[in-house]
C-alpha cells in the first residue's frame, strides 16, 4: 500500500497511528532536566537519537502538551529557562520506573523521586542522572527547533543538545568495550510494545573495507 501522510496517520486498515510503527526499533532518551525552581524532571522520549559522535551531540522531541493541557511538556520547558538536560540509558530492569515516568504529573513533582529512582550527581550541568542507569550524557542546549505543527497546530519540537560529560558504569565496561547484552537496553517499537537486548540477539559483521 502507499498512503500520503497529509491524509492522516491512521489509514484503513489500520486501527491506531501508524507512524510510530514504521520507524523501528528506536533507542529511548530517558531524559532528566531540572527547572529554574529546582525541582528534578525525568521523562521517557523515543524520538531520540545520537546525532554525531565528535563532538558527540544528540536530540529528542517534545512533540504535543501536557495532558489535557495546552501546557507545553516540562522537558521542554526546562531545557528552554535552563539549556541543560541528561540523557540516561532506559535498560530492562529500569522498564518500570521508565514508563512511570511518562506519567502527566503537576511540574512541581520531583518525577525521580516518585519513580523510586536515586539521583546522581552531574559534573558539569545541574539536572541529576539516573543512578541506576548504565550510561548517562550530561548534554548542553546547541539549538531549539520548531518542526512542522500537526493538522490541529499542535506543535512538534527538536531540542539538540551537545554532550559535555559521559557517564559509563564500571559493570558495564568488560575487556575494554561497552558489553550491551550486560546493559540489556530497551528498544522502542509501535504502539506499546519494547523489545531489550540480550546475548543472544547480538551478532558481529566485518565491514567490506
Ligand atoms: C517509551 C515512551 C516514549 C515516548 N516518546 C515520546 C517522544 O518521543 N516525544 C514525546 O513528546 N512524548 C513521548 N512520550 C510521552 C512522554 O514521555 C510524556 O508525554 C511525558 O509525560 C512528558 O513528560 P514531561 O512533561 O515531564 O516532559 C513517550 C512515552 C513513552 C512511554
């Protein structure tokens, strides 16, 4: 089949938005930011991803409003009053907390806290990490991009970052190399479904030069 996007996400047969399920696996930013009042956001984005390694930048997308709310997400505006905000690694044993996260919560609740998650300290920007998660990439705001709005002008949001300092847990690092199957991170699909990484779904290819 071939569909023209501007006629909606949601062409027969399908039942529920599409797109979300074409683009897959993506990686999930679970991203930390703090606000000019101090209190510790956290929130899962899978429209995510590494941009460019050196220097090494990445972005996510806060795309629509709060709930119920002509709000905008409090990630973004965290970002915009601050410029700083936290990639952490979303691994299966953190699948819960993660999800918690994505909750609509008032911007005065510490969403760290009420997920049962530790803080860590950053070095160079002021939003915590995830204590728990593997890896984290303390980032600084490079640029805020408006992106085209939906058909009901709601609008969609890039915010890419630089990383200026990179958190790697210990366990993690075995015979000089990342060990991904040790990590298991998530991976996003269509709708609500995940898949995790293990041994078993890793395999190595040479290049051809
Ligand atoms: C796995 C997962 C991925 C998500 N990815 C996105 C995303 O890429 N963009 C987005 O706007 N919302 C995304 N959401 C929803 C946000 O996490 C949710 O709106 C959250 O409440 C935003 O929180 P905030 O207001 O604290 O930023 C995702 C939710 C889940 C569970």
């Amino acid at each position: 089949m071939y569909f023209d996007p501007k006629d909606g996400m949601k062409p027969p047969p399908f039942a529920h938005t599409v797109y979300n399920a074409l683009v897959v696996p993506r990686p999930i930013g679970w991203i930390s930011t703090i606000s000019t009042a101090g209190v510790i956001n956290l929130a899962p984005y899978s429209f995510f991803n590494a941009l460019c390694g050196d220097p090494p930048c990445v972005m996510y997308c806060p795309n629509g409003y709060k709930t119920g709310t002509t709000e905008p997400k409090d990630s973004l505006t965290n970002v915009r009053e601050t410029g700083e905000f936290v990639y952490n690694m979303c691994t299966f044993d953190l699948l819960e907390p993660m999800n918690a996260s994505s909750a609509h919560v008032p911007a005065s609740v510490d969403e760290m806290a009420a997920a049962g998650l530790e803080a860590g300290e950053c070095m160079q920007v002021k939003p915590p990490r995830v204590k728990n998660s593997p890896i984290a990439l303390e980032c600084k705001v490079l640029q805020i991009l408006d992106l085209p709005p939906t058909r009901n002008d709601v609008p969609n949001t890039t915010v890419i970052g630089q990383v200026v300092g990179i958190h790697v847990d210990d366990d993690v690092i075995v015979d000089g190399k990342i060990d991904a199957a040790k990590m298991q991170p998530l991976a996003r699909l269509g709708y609500l479904d995940y898949a995790k990484i293990t041994a078993d779904t890793i395999f190595t290819v040479p290049r051809p030069d």
